[in-house]
C-alpha cells in the first residue's frame, strides 16, 4: 500500500524526505539490495505445504509477490502474498515482520469485501532464498480486474454496485482499527457473483487509512476509464493522465458519460500530490460507499422503469455474469410437460377439423339445385356478398385530432411547459424544445421528459409522426388512460430514434387510447443535451368509427 500521500500517475517525483505514511528508504520497495527469489509454478514453500500454482501479479512497491497456490494438506486453493527480499538487509527482515504482523492482526476480521486470512508464516528451511515470509488466505474465484476492463469500462452503475462490498469492507476494517491494503489493482479480484473483494491482504509495513481511502478511489477511477490512478500500474493497464499543476484528471473529463457525483467522490478520494496525511476532502470509507449506495439505488430504479416489460414480468438479474450451472426446476418442467400435452390434443383437434373439411368438400361437390339469391342490389351483388366484403375491409388510420397536450416528466420541472401546445398547432414553423442539460437523460439529474398528447376520441393507434431537426433524439410511444399516470402504467407501444426531418414512428396496440405519450429517452447531443419537437401527428382510427 503505497505511503505516499496521492502519487498520482504522471505526477511527478514526489519528495522523498516525505513523513507520515510515505515509504521509507530503506523499505523493501526502496532498496536495491533485495534479491528475486527463483519462484515459479511447481515451487514448494513451508516445509513443502504449499506447491506453488499461477503467478497473479507483483506489488514492486514493497517486494510482494501474489500466487495461486494449492494447500497440500487441506487440498483446497489459497492465496499466497509472498514477502520477498535479501535476508541479510536488517530493515528489509523489520519490514517484512511488520507486514506479518499487521496480516495476522486482520486474521480476526470477517467480511464479504476481503478475503479471510487463513495463516501467516515466516521463512522456513526449505524455502528459496529470499522468501522473508508468506500470507495466506482464502483464494477468491472469478477474475482480476484487468479481465473486467478488458472491453472497456463499466457502465457507472455497474461500477457503483461491484464497489460497494469493497467500501464496506474498508469503512469496517477502519473501526477496528485495521489497514486493508488495497491500493494496488492485483491485490484485488471480482468474485464470481460479481463484487468486487480484497483477495491478497498484506498491508506495507508503514501505510495507514489513507492508503485505502485511495485505493477505493483508485479502484473506481479505474472501473470507469480503465486507467489506474496511483503509482505502480501493472502491466496491462494505463496510467491515468495529470494536468500542469500535476492533478489526476477527473474521470468525468475523460468520459462525458460518467456522473459528476461518481466523478468527484473518485478524484477527492484520491487527493491531490501537496497533501500530506489528507484525501482530498473524503478520508473515510463510509463517505464513499454513501455515494456507491446512492448511485446504485437511483441507477437501478432507473433500469426497472426503463427494462421492465408491458404488463409486468419477471426483472432481469443484476449479476455481472454467473458461473454455476444451471440447476433443474420442478416447477418449470412441469409447465413444459403441461404445454407439450396441450399442444398435443390441440393437434389431434385441427387435423380432425381439416379431416373432416375434407370430406365434405369432396362428399358435396355433387349437390345440386338452384343457387338463392337473396334482395340483389342494383350492381347485382347479394345482401351475403356484401358482409363479407365488408367484413374484410378496415378502416384506414387517418390523423386523430387531438385536444390538449402537456409536458410530462416524473421528476424536476416541467419544460417550457407554456409552449407546448406548438407541436399540435399545425405550423411546423413553431416548436417546443427542451431545456439544455450539461447531463445526458438518465445520468443522475431527469430519467426522461415527455410530451402527453389527449385525444379528441379514444382511438386505435397505428403510426406517430414527429416533425423535428434533432437528430439523434430516442423516444418511445406509450398509451395512457390520463394526462397523469405513473411512468410504470403507461404500455409502450412504438420506438424510434428521429432524424432531420419528418420521422414514422410505427405504434402496436390491441385496443384504443384516450392519450399519447411521446417520452424522450436521450436527448440529441451539442455543445450540451437538447431536443426540438416542431410537430408531433398521431395516426389511427377512432373507436366512434
């Protein structure tokens, strides 16, 4: 855990007569004299007890190497955080007895973020030269965070909801008057239900809460641009960019898309390279999971407004991924026996059906008599031959008229709610437009903002036109009974993206409706968010007709 007060990538060099929690030089992360054990997979450490595995990953900062290792006598998987150094250099040993020690103090602290320590041990006969101690711990399944980033960054509330195990963790470690250590990348992993957890404890012998109030930061920062932070990245990730007084760049400059909320929690997490024993204005745990548990609550309210299907259903999970496999289900096999049965007598009906259709066709094509004509109109064509054409025809959607309109939106004001009856005045010369936003809809300040149309007559709707020159804008149709529903009430039934110009937006509905909602998803993108509507036409066939 880096004792420097920020460090942040592209910085600078930082003064190394720094007190408090910066790295001393004589510290294994300074000397030149320490010696790289010969380890690799197949080595045997503590009197042959642990064979060595996979390589993970090295914190160079203080001489640590991470290990998958197999437990010999237990069988089961650990995590091996080996402490490497030359044994002669008494202030490499010292520090390496102060990691040991600060491990096994955290070897009675129980959490989901952290992975238990199972054994702390010193070298041992046996072991390769310059192994000064090793801890062990429980080993975490699922991957390194460099996998996670491999396809870019998360979404902000992804990254919001995988961190927050981790924040409690630290906000916990911290009362019990504990340092976790976390703010190097490889020391942590995402589980396979996808939260993100300290796999490889071992604090640096001179770190304090500081350094993990950081690696929070560093950890977030990353999720969200895919570059880390503090110094020491690993190979594989990127350094994040410093502007000229030397300050990390927020993530928010660096991807318009990340909230300011999540932006600013990161960047004061991580403080700035002239503080000393300071985070920049956030020095606990329990500030950042406050603005974790925010964010992920409002971006998961969001997702259910937005993803959940008509007429309710079953949400999606929230799970990054799952790796069990799939268990059987009573009930489902049930149901599937159930509709096969069915679907099988309904086959037995229909070929019947036609069976016996077609015996008839052949028995009567030798009937004979006279055909009856009932009451012929003047072109000759019968009272029976009418209905069906009748039957057959239906009505074309023609415009429906509509009678009020309003701005609707489930939060925050309305906009420019004086000039919206402009998108139904007939004059494509005047328009409604939206305030201009710094956010993109469903960042964090409005989900979204319609315009609620009320028609003359409860009608079928088949097609809406919007008249707009904002392309790029995304909007949904939704029927509604009122000028005021909840958002969750409203069927979607139409969606498109507008272009420059005239866009048919076409709507599929069973029945009619007495109101229109056209709701703005994401508005079009300038030098800030804004749309314009110039005339919205609503398509179909009155229920009077």
């Amino acid at each position: 855990m880096s004792g420097k007060p920020t460090g942040q990538a592209g910085a600078g060099k930082q003064d190394a007569n720094q007190h408090d929690d910066t790295v001393h030089q004589g510290s294994p992360a300074s000397t030149g004299h320490s010696q790289e054990p010969p380890l690799a997979p197949g080595a045997v450490l503590d009197h042959g007890r642990y064979r060595l595995l996979a390589k993970v990953g090295s914190d160079s900062r203080c001489n640590a190497q991470l290990w998958r290792a197999k437990d010999g006598v237990l069988g089961r998987d650990v995590a091996l955080t080996i402490i490497v150094g030359d044994r002669a250099d008494a202030e490499q040993a010292a520090n390496a007895r102060r990691t040991l020690e600060r491990a096994m103090h955290a070897s009675t602290f129980n959490h989901v973020g952290v992975a238990r320590v199972l054994d702390v041990v010193h070298n041992s006969p046996g072991d390769p030269d310059g192994v000064l101690g090793i801890v062990i711990a429980e080993w975490t399944h699922g991957s390194d965070l460099t996998e996670l980033i491999s396809d870019g960054p998360l979404a902000p509330g992804g990254a919001a909801r995988l961190l927050q195990p981790l924040a409690a963790a630290v906000e916990a470690a911290h009362h019990a008057g504990l340092v976790l250590g976390i703010d190097h990348p490889q020391r942590v992993r995402v589980t396979a239900s996808g939260e993100i957890r300290m796999a490889f404890p071992g604090p640096m012998p001179h770190a304090g809460s500081g350094e993990d109030v950081r690696g929070l930061g560093a950890v977030l920062y990353l999720l969200l641009t895919g570059r880390w932070a503090l110094p020491g990245a690993p190979e594989g990730i990127s350094s994040a960019p410093a502007d000229s007084e030397g300050n990390v760049v927020p993530p928010r400059t660096l991807r318009p898309a990340v909230p300011l909320e999540l932006s600013t929690v990161s960047t004061r997490a991580l403080g700035s390279p002239e503080s000393h024993g300071t985070t920049g204005g956030v020095r606990t745990g329990a500030a950042v999971l406050r603005v974790l548990e925010q964010y992920a609550q409002q971006e998961a309210a969001d997702t259910v407004m937005h993803s959940a299907p008509a007429g309710g259903g079953e949400s999606q999970s929230n799970e990054v991924w799952n790796r069990e496999e799939p268990k059987p289900d009573p009930a489902k096999r049930r149901k599937l026996m159930l509709s096969v049965s069915v679907l099988a007598v309904a086959t037995v009906v229909v070929l019947g059906w036609l069976t016996a259709n077609l015996i008839g066709l052949f028995a009567g094509s030798g009937a004979s008599g006279p055909p009856v004509v009932l009451n012929p109109d003047e072109n000759g064509s019968t009272t029976s031959e009418q209905s069906g054409q009748g039957s057959q025809q239906q009505p074309k959607p023609k415009p429906v008229a509509v009678s009020d309109s309003s701005v609707f939106v489930t939060e925050k004001d309305r906009d420019h709610q004086d000039e919206i009856d402009k998108v139904h005045d007939g004059d494509p010369g005047t328009h409604w437009q939206t305030d201009n936003y710094n956010d993109q809809l469903g960042t964090g300040f409005k989900n979204g903002i319609g315009v609620m149309l009320e028609l003359e007559n409860p009608s079928k709707i088949s097609e809406v036109e919007v008249r707009s020159p904002s392309s790029g804008t995304e909007v949904e149709i939704r029927s509604a009974s009122s000028s005021s529903p909840s958002l969750s009430d409203a069927e979607v039934i139409g969606s498109g993206t507008l272009k420059d110009g005239t866009t048919k937006i076409p709507a599929e509905t069973d029945g009619s409706t007495s109101h229109v909602l056209v709701w703005i998803t994401e508005l079009a993108s300038g030098d800030r968010y804004s749309s314009q509507i110039d005339e919205i036409k609503v398509m179909g066939t009155s229920a009077q007709s």
